[in-house]
C-alpha cells in the first residue's frame, strides 16, 4: 500500500466526519474555561465528569464566533442570570469541525439558558439538602445577636460602593452610640472570592473574642457575580462560625445559600448598618421603658407607705401621749425614791471619809518622820563617798596631766627630734615626696626651710 500525505489524511478525516455528522446537536457539557478574544470569538473548553462529579471523562473545545456569540452571551444572561464562564452546565446546539491545524472542534450555534439554569438549581439544593444532612444547615441560625452588637468585623472588599455605604450609614446613623466596626478584606466575586472570605472567616475567628457580630456585605450583582455564595464550604464555614453572621450581599432576587445559612439576612449593606443601629434603638427604648415601669412601680409603692404611715400615725399620737404620761409618773417616782437613797449614801460616806482622813493623817506623819531620818542617814553616806570619789580623780588629773605634758611634741622636739611638712602635712615616707619638692623642717627652736636634692629609702640602702 502506497503511503499518503498528513494532509491528505486530515481531508479523509474531515469528510468522514462531514458523512457521519451532518447535522447539528444537542448536547449537555460543563464549561471548563472561557475566553473571549480581541476579535469577540468565544473559545470554551468543554468537560464531562463520572457519575461522583470528581473524575474527568470527556474534553474538548468548542468556539462560539462572534455573530452568533453577540447574539447569544446577552440572551443566556437575561434569560438565566448567569454568565457563561467557568464551573456552569449548559445545553447547547453544535456541530463538528475538523480543521487540518487545529484539529476536532465543536462549532456552537445556540444554548438553552433554561437547562443551566435549571442545572445551577439543581446543584443548589444538593448543597443545601447536604448542608442538613451533616446536622449544619441551622447552627449560625441558632446564635443569639447582642442586644448592643458594639464590636462588628465586616467582611468586604475595601474598594465596594457597598462597603462605603456600610460605613456612611453607621456613621450617619449610630448617633451616641459607640459602635467600632473593623475591616477584614476580601474578594466578593469570581473564582478567588470563597478562599478569601473562607480566609477572612479564620482571621476573625483568632480573636473572636473581640467581636459580637460578622457582616458580609457587598453591593448587588448579577446572578454569575454572586455564584460563590452558592459553594457548599463557604456555606459550611459560615453555618459553623461561632459568632452570628448577618449577609448583606445586595440581591434582588434570589437568595444565595450563605443567606440561607446565616444567622440573618438582609438586602442591602445599607440595611445591615440599619440594623445594627436599631439594635442600639430597640435597647435603649427598651431600657427607658423598664427605667418608666420602676419609677412608677417606686411611685406606687411611696404612695402606698404614705398612706400607712398617714394612717400609723393617727394611731400612734393617742398611744404616745399616753405612754408619755406613764413614763413621767413612773420617772417623778423613781427621782423621788434615787434622790432619797443619794441622800441616806451621802451622809453614810461622809461619816466613813472623816474617818479614813483622820487614820491617813496619823499614819502619814508617821511615816514622814520614818523617811525623813533615813534621808538624813542616806546624806551623810553620799557626801563622804562623793568625798573619796573627787579625792581619787583628782589624783588621776594629776598624774595625766604629767604624761601629757611628756608627750607633748615641743618636749620631743627639745631632745633633738625633728617635725618635717610638705605641703603643710607631715612627712611620713619618702614616697610624699620627690626631688625639687620644698619641705619645712621644725626644731624646738624655730624651722628651716629645704629643697630635696635626693631621696634615699631603707630599700636603697639595703640594696648597698
């Protein structure tokens, strides 16, 4: 058999598949990737998964040219709400191309935004109806919100029309009350939104104790924009954080799986900081309408002990008069009988205090003239000790006196010795002074002054 040519193979390739597809298809796949080019084509990559949705089983490309993708991208996203990008399922009418350099197509002509749309609901209620099954679905639900939420972490990106209209309306809104809100950034859509608000999620849960309530916000969006509030382990995260969470994620319509997940969901980031706020409100009227109960619970309390103490006391002035008047006579006749006892006591005491002044008196001259020959007695004993005591430090004086006087330095001085000063002190040792130094010599009769020439030390004579 002759051999033929690649390119010959390629048209045998391609007009065996013209003959064995003619037509147009039908056929379901999941977008893989999509890309749009400068020129406005569509380039798809097209999947298809086993039954477990884990191992890949089919791919191929696919092109959408630009005529027909101008007219069908805007119809799929009015129709369904969703773009088509990557992650989405869709029906779409096809026919097969053979190109010798690029190889086997699919050349798209229409999709039913019906069968994605359908297919995305779909998935959705798996997640949820899996979320319920692992005992999840309700435990954010369950948390109770403070009644003062003061310390919020918001979860947004820095950059959101949302995120501004968040923080106006707290500012606008909180009035006296202090509500502090701190940011944690995050992507809110396309393919790297649930990692980061997952991540998000673990900042704030590393100092949950900081924080009485989370806020996702972001502002509204279309359908395929909000696609990541439908993931099942963003929907887990949130299910099991152990802080209320409250989304404000700006739908219209529908309503994600992280709304339904959350402790509370609400249209708007502006009507999340509404409610925080009103959180404040409620609890302030709240607070002023016990405040309003206490007083009156307190006014009718006063009013009714008034009344008892009206009442105890047109009962209690007759009682008390004649208490009074029985205590008086009852005190005029304890005065009377205490006045007569003092009187017989008196005279009782005085008699046995004249008595005990006159033995005090004998027995204290008694003992006067006792002391008074023993204090006589005792002054001659100290006079003629102080006498021999005076006797023996005079002596004493005497004698040191004498020894002074040997010591004094001009008695030295007078048997030959010398004082010699340098600088006014008294020269020790050779080491106060060194060669041209002045000294000062003194004699008992009078000082010389010298300069040194040398110096010798004992060492120095040892040495010789």
């Amino acid at each position: 058999m002759d051999p033929i040519t690649l390119s010959e193979l390629s048209n045998q390739i391609k007009n065996k598949l013209y003959e064995g597809f003619p037509d147009s298809y039908w056929v379901v796949a999941e977008i893989s990737e999509a890309k749009v080019n400068y020129s406005g084509h569509c380039y798809l990559e097209l999947i298809e998964k086993d039954e477990n949705g884990k191992k890949l089983t089919t791919k191929a490309r696919a092109t959408i040219w630009a005529y027909i993708y101008k007219m069908i991208a805007p119809y799929f996203k009015e129709a369904s709400g969703l773009e088509l990008q990557e992650g989405i399922k869709i029906l779409f009418k096809t026919t097969v191309e053979y190109h010798p350099l690029y190889g086997l197509s699919l050349n798209i002509l229409d999709i039913d935004p019906t069968y994605s749309l359908g297919d995305y609901e779909k998935q959705k209620r798996e997640i949820i109806a899996k979320l319920i099954e692992d005992g999840i679905f309700d435990l954010n639900r369950e948390l109770t919100i403070s009644p003062t939420p003061s310390n919020i972490a918001v979860i947004s990106s820095s950059k959101a029309a949302g995120y501004q209209d968040f923080c106006k309306q707290i500012e606008n809104k909180s009035g006296d009350f202090k509500i502090n809100h701190k940011l944690f950034n995050a992507s809110m859509q396309g393919d790297t939104a649930q990692n980061s608000i997952i991540s998000a999620l673990d900042k704030i849960y590393n100092s949950k104790s900081h924080f009485d309530l989370v806020v996702i916000i972001r502002g509204g969006g279309s359908r395929s924009d909000l696609m990541c509030f439908d993931n099942y382990e963003l929907a887990a995260n949130v299910a099991q954080f152990p802080i209320p969470i409250i989304t404000g994620i700006g739908h219209e319509k529908d309503e994600s799986i992280v709304d339904m997940v959350a402790n509370t969901k609400l249209k708007t980031p502006t009507a999340v900081a509404d409610f925080i706020c009103d959180c404040f409100v409620e609890q302030y009227n709240y607070l002023m309408e016990l405040a309003g109960i206490a007083v009156r619970s307190v006014e009718r309390k006063l009013f009714q002990e008034k009344s008892k103490l009206v009442k105890l006391k047109s009962q209690f002035i007759p009682l008390s008069q004649n208490r009074i008047h029985n205590a008086n006579k009852h005190l005029n006749k304890l005065g009377f009988e205490l006045l007569q006892n003092i009187n017989d006591y008196s005279n009782t005491t005085t008699n046995t205090l004249n008595s005990l002044i006159l033995k005090t008196k004998t027995l204290t001259n008694q003992q006067l003239a006792i002391q008074k020959n023993s204090i006589n007695n005792y002054g001659l004993m100290i006079k003629f000790k102080s006498n021999n005591i005076i006797n023996n430090h005079k002596n004493r004086l005497i004698i040191n006196n004498e020894k002074a006087s040997f010591l004094n330095p001009e008695h030295q001085l007078k048997k030959g010795y010398s004082i010699t000063k340098t600088n006014k002190k008294a020269l020790k040792t050779v080491n106060q002074i060194s060669v041209n130094d002045k000294i000062e010599v003194i004699i008992s009769d009078g000082q010389i002054n010298a300069t040194i020439n040398s110096i010798i030390s004992k060492s120095d004579n040892q040495k010789d």
